[in-house]
C-alpha cells in the first residue's frame, strides 16, 4: 500500500492509500474537484476498455500527456494528429495476430477499483486489488539490463503496456560490464550442450534482432562475424583444446584445427610460439555498450514508461500482482517480470527466492596500436581479448564468487593481462583507457530462468551468466511470449530446463 493519509469520517477515523477518498469526505466541489471527477471517469472509461481499441498516438506514450487526454481526446487548441504516410499502424491486437500471438481477453487487464472502494470500504492493501490512484500497467519489468529492456521492448512491439524500473541507470550493470563476446562453440562446456543448444539459436537470431534494435533506435551495435581463435598457451592446455576440438566436431560445430604458426599468420599480434589454436568462425560478436544504448532508446521509442533511479523493494505476487518502491508507492500490473540480474534472489516477496548468486569479472580496455591490431576476438586460456571497431581492445575477465564485492585488484587485473600478454606480447605496451568490476547473474545449474513462476503473476527474465548478451534475443522471445500467454490466460510453453519451476518444486 502506498503512503497513507488519515480522514476524519462522521463515526471513526479510517486510514486510506493515496488516491482513494472517505466517503462524504470535502474537496470534491469547486474547479478542481470537478477537474478531478472528470479524471477519475477518464480513468474508470479507460480501465473499461478493451486493449485492441487502444491506438497509441505517434510520438510515445509522453506525447500523450495526461490519462483524461489519452483515450483518441486532444485538448482544444492541440495540433491536429499527424497522419503516417502509407498504411496506418495496425492496433496491437491486429498485430498480434498477425504474428500467431494470442490477443489479450479483456479479463487480462486490471481494473481499478470501485468508487464504493475507493471510499473506503475495503482499503487497506488487499494484495492482488489495484487502487484508485496507483499505476497501472499490463507488465512491470523489474531491472534495466539487456535482460529487462530486451523483454520490455519485446512486449512494447506487441503492444504491451509495458513499465521497466531501474534502480540506476540503464543497462549499466553487468550487461555494460561484458565483453560482448557471442560464442557458444568458444566459450560453452562439455557438460552444458542444452545450453549450447539454446545458445546457437540465439546466435542465429542475433543478425534480425540487431538489425531491428538499429532500426528503431538509429544507433549501431556493431555486430561483427569475424569469428573467434580459441589459442593454447602451453602444452597442457593444448591437450585440453584437442579435447575440446573433438567434442565441438562430434557435436557438428564448424571449427578448424590449426598449428600455433598457422594461427599467427591469420593474427600477426599472436606470439607463434603458441602451440595450438581452433578457428571457430560461427562465435561473433556485438558492442553491448552500444546494445545498451541502442535497447534503451528503442524502448523509449516504443512507449514503455521508463523509471530510472527507482528501487523495487517488495513484489507482490497476485491478481494482479504489485511492486513497492523505494518511496512506498505500489505499481500494480498482471504479470511483473524479475530481470534484477545477480540481484534477482535478493528481492523480498519471492518465494522460494530463485538461485542466482553473483560472479565477480574484473576487465580492462587498452588502446590498440599499428602494431596490435586483431580480426578475431582471441579466447585463450587465462584471458579473451576482444577488439572493437572503435579501437579498443577489450581484456578479461576474472572469475570469482566473492558475493556483492565491486572492488578492482591489482592482482585480478595482473591475471587477466598476464594470460593476454602470454598469447600476443604486444599487448604489454598499449595504453589503458578503463578498467571496471561487474557482476554476472549465476544460477545453480548456469542455464537462465526464463518464464513464470509458480508465484501468481510473477515471471522471470534472469540468471544467463556469462552469457546474458549472447542469449539476449531468445531470452527477449521466450519470456515476452510466454508473458503473452500467461497474460492471455493459457498454459506455458517454456521448456522446463529453463523455467524457474525446476527450482520451485
Ligand atoms: C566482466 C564480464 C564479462 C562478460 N562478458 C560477456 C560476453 O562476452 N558475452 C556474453 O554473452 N555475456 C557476457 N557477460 C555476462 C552478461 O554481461 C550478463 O549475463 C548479462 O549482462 C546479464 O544481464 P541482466 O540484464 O540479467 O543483468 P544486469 O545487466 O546486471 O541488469 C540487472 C539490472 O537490474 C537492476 N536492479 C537490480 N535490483 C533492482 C531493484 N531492486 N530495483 C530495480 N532495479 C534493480 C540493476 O541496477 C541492473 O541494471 C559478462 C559479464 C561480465 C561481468
């Protein structure tokens, strides 16, 4: 409930949330209570109406202004609606249609309450009640990472009524802190082919979803296939990568074996004293920072209320379920979604909290010269070293379960350009532009939790690890559908190695 204010009615005082009035109580009369009466039917007519009516205007939700105004009204001296060239945007429900998406019944929207409850009769923060007075939205996303905008954009493109709330800035967790490495024959394990499967469709949807995010955002994420060298840099771990190599072939990953002097001859910066290398030219790679910025426009420019340097202290599972935030205000909405990243276990109201524990990853990036300059993105045994088209050589990544600890060391730092300088020597003599801490969002089994959960209202867009930009368009696809049909009323389809229900039962 939100912040509560005492009235004084005829037999007893009652305590009631924001928004909500005793009845008989004074303030209605006058300009401003009538201004306000007319708001609370505008509110009312637009809880009634069905969501295929609903248009939104061009220009976002902003270019609205107030709720009264919303529903197709324009105030008096307002510009005429700017027609599109061509054909008119199709409403939502066409839309969803059109692309074998269920269209929401009218039973999935909240209402607000009553006006006999908003006098009070039954206030007092029912969870799963709206009332009058508090926001309402068809999802609520909970965190501004890759997983939360992916999701939130997704379901804005359908027409969603979307909120994401982000207690700082967006994407600027650990979704800014990766290398934006796309690699799932170089970086996934023998024990993890689920995950590997899952991962190369995601990679195959990466060229469609980053021309689409570059679209709707006019910024480009740099997506770039030139392939990884997964390196050796001793005779162990090349007893290793022949291991490796034959279980990638066994498994049908295009990948080639290469000598050490091979391997320098396609990167002339690599030492030839390494004594072996795989090319893997399916492992690409995007500029997540870039991604970030291009997500969270592309957010904006499809209408979902954004709220930045806003905490989510409490969820509340329910019909329909809530969010409290940091200033006791209660956000209400069908479906919330978790995407809190390695923060996702931590909020309270979830029960049982999901697994997602921290991973530490210190990284740096240093200027690349004439002289070190790579095509591919190198994955050697104690560091990567990922080049960007604006010059920077990206270093990483230590890996350690030291819980909410954000500190950069001198030794952490001195591994990662140790194992760098092991593989290209002149690594040594460029310059640091930046060194920076993240945290990775670990679930036990290391495979993501996408999907609802058994807690009424509640799903979840978390726990991708290390690979949380390599999984960001099936992560966005899985849990935006699967937000669909649970707001739709219909059973999931998310399959269960993947779902928050292998923890919950
Ligand atoms: C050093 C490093 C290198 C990596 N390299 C790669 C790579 O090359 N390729 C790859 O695929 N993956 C990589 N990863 C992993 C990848 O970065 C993550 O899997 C991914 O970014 C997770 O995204 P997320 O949105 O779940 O989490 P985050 O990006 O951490 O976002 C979670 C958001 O939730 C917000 N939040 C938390 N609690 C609350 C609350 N109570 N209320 C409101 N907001 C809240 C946080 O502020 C944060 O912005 C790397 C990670 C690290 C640390």
């Amino acid at each position: 409930m939100g912040r509560a204010a005492v009235v004084r009615g005829r037999r007893h005082e009652r305590v009631l949330p924001v928004g909500c009035r005793a009845r008989g109580a004074p303030g209605l009369g006058g300009r401003r209570g009538r201004a306000r009466i007319a708001l609370r039917r505008a509110l009312r007519r637009a809880a009634r109406e069905p969501l295929g009516g609903r248009r939104r205007p061009a220009g976002g939700r902003r270019a609205r202004g107030r709720v009264g105004l919303a529903r197709g009204r324009r105030r008096p001296n307002a510009r005429p609606p700017r027609r599109r060239a061509g054909r008119s945007r199709p409403a939502p429900d066409r839309r969803r249609l059109a692309r074998g998406l269920p269209v929401l019944p009218r039973r999935g929207r909240p209402r607000r309450c009553g006006a006999q409850h908003c006098r009070g009769r039954r206030a007092g923060g029912r969870v799963g009640h709206v009332h009058a007075g508090e926001r309402v939205s068809e999802v609520i996303v909970v965190g501004g990472g890759i997983a939360g905008m992916g999701v939130a954009w997704s379901l804005a493109r359908e027409g969603t009524d979307v909120t994401l709330v982000e207690r700082g800035t967006l994407g600027r967790s650990a979704s800014w802190a990766a290398a934006g490495m796309l690699a799932p024959a170089a970086e996934i394990g023998f024990d993890e082919l689920d995950l590997y499967d899952l991962s190369r469709q995601s990679l195959a949807e990466w060229p469609a979803f980053a021309r689409d995010v570059e679209a709707a955002s006019g910024i480009g994420v740099g997506y770039d296939d030139a392939g990884a060298l997964v390196v050796a840099d001793d005779r162990d771990s090349a007893r290793a990568l022949r291991r490796l190599f034959q279980f990638q072939e066994s498994h049908g990953v295009p990948v080639t074996w290469l000598s050490g002097a091979e391997a320098a001859e396609m990167e002339p910066a690599l030492t030839s004293r390494i004594p072996a290398a795989i090319h893997s030219p399916e492992d690409h790679q995007v500029d997540n920072r870039a991604v970030v910025r291009a997500l969270a426009a592309a957010c904006r420019e499809a209408g979902v209320t954004v709220r930045e340097e806003t905490t989510v202290e409490t969820i509340e599972p329910g019909h329909p379920a809530a969010v409290v935030l940091d200033g006791g205000e209660r956000l209400a909405a069908p479906v919330v979604v978790i995407a809190a990243g390695a923060w996702s276990g931590r909020l309270a109201g979830l029960d049982p909290a999901p697994p997602i524990r921290p991973i530490k990853g210190q990284a740096l990036s240093l200027r690349m010269n004439a002289d070190v300059q790579f095509s591919h993105f190198i994955r050697a045994p104690r560091a990567y070293l990922v080049p960007k088209s604006d010059g920077r050589l990206v270093v990483g990544a230590t890996s350690e379960d030291r819980g909410d600890d954000l500190a950069l060391t001198a030794g952490g730092l001195y591994r990662v350009l140790e194992g760098a300088v092991r593989v290209a020597p002149g690594v040594e003599e460029l310059d640091v532009i930046e060194t920076w801490v993240g945290l990775r969002p670990a679930s036990r089994d290391h495979a993501p939790i996408l999907g609802r959960s058994r807690q009424p209202g509640i799903a979840m867009a978390a726990g991708a690890y290390r690979h949380g930009v390599l999984l960001l368009p099936a992560m966005a696809r899985i849990v935006s559908r699967d937000v669909l049909v649970m707001l739709a009323g219909n059973a999931s389809e998310v399959p269960d190695a993947l779902s928050p229900q292998r923890f919950e039962a």
